[in-house]
C-alpha cells in the first residue's frame, strides 16, 4: 500500500467496519424461540437476493412463517438492529475529509436496514453512498466496484477500500484495487496515522 493520501477515492464498507455491533440473527431467535442454526442456514439462502434487491424483507419473513410455523411481526432485521459507531474508523473518515479526500460507503445492505442508518445519522459521515439494494449488484462482485469508480469519474490506482470481509478484499485486489481488511485491530488506524500529523 502507499502512502495513505495517495489515493483520490476511500471506499468504506459499513458494517462491522465503520458501525459495530450489527448481527441480529441470535436476537431474533431467542425472541421467537427459532433455533438459531435453522435460522441462520435459512436466512444465509436469502441473503444475497435481499442485498441485491432481488427480494423484500417482507417476503421474507412470510417464507420464514412458513418454513419455521411461527408469527413474525415487523421487520425483526430492523427491530433487532442497535449498532453503535466505531470511533478509529470515523476518525479517519473525518481527518480524510478534512484533507479534502472523496470518502463513500460501499456497503452491501437492504432497504429496511439502509433507512434506518440514514434515520438515525450513521450515514452522514460520507460524501456518498452505494448500496447493493440500490444499485442491485452486491460484493463481492467485480461490477460493485466498476459501478463506484464509473459513477465517481476515477482510476483504479487511485482507490483504497477497507472491509471485513475476505472475499471482498480479495475481490477487489483481484481487479488492481489497494484494499485492507479490516478486523478491528490497530493495523488500519497504524496506517493511517500519518495523515494526523
């Protein structure tokens, strides 16, 4: 990697990244009395196509009435969801933009989990935001990141991502992007503690 203001575009994942705290699935099956492996091999089939869009979370909690012969009331993906801010990852995210860095979310995520960061502030902290609900393509497919880099105009050596996710990284790495994957650790506030001084 370079220097940490070589690049002209910071992509940031959002869960688990810039956010903590963000699972739900346990939560949901103690409060419905699901058992959490069948509920979690079951909602692993439907993640995707809920990131993609492809799918409403209504639908799915209707399969999961059917599937489980449980009443599911609201949306528990939201009702269950309290993450709280990861205070390194948003300092870095200010300290870039206030050296005039282009920062943006690319996260994949649903409509009904999407609104709910915009309705309590989370995504304010960025100068756009891409969202696999949005823009039907979620990570870590090579067209999540060619969409990013067409839609704000820039180059492939002049991006940096962070996510948690393996595949993502690889993925991106995969395409000539500098990425880290990040896991809570004090590599990536190491690295960009130059851009403090």
């Amino acid at each position: 990697m370079r220097h940490p203001l070589d690049y002209d575009l910071y992509i940031f994942d959002m869960g688990n990244v810039v956010i903590r705290d963000i699972t739900t699935l346990e939560a949901i099956a103690r409060h419905y009395g699901f058992d959490y492996d069948e509920l979690h091999d079951d909602y692993s089939h439907y993640a995707f196509p809920l990131m993609d869009g492809t799918i409403d979370s209504a639908l799915y909690w209707k399969h999961v009435e059917h599937q489980l012969g449980i009443r599911v009331v609201g949306d528990p993906l939201v009702d269950f969801f309290r993450p709280r801010w990861n205070p390194p990852v948003v300092e870095i995210l200010e300290a870039l933009r206030a050296r005039g860095k282009r920062v943006v979310c690319g996260s994949n995520t649903y409509a009904p989990h999407w609104e709910w960061l915009r309705h309590q502030g989370f995504l304010n902290v960025f100068d756009a935001l891409y969202a696999s609900h949005e823009m039907g393509i979620s990570k870590p497919s090579k067209r999540f990141f060619t969409h990013i880099m067409e839609k704000e105009q820039v180059a492939i050596p002049k991006v940096f991502f962070i996510d948690d996710y393996e595949e993502n990284i690889v993925a991106a790495k995969a395409i000539g992007i500098d990425s880290y994957q990040y896991s809570f650790d004090e590599g990536l506030v190491n690295y960009f503690s130059a851009i403090f001084t």
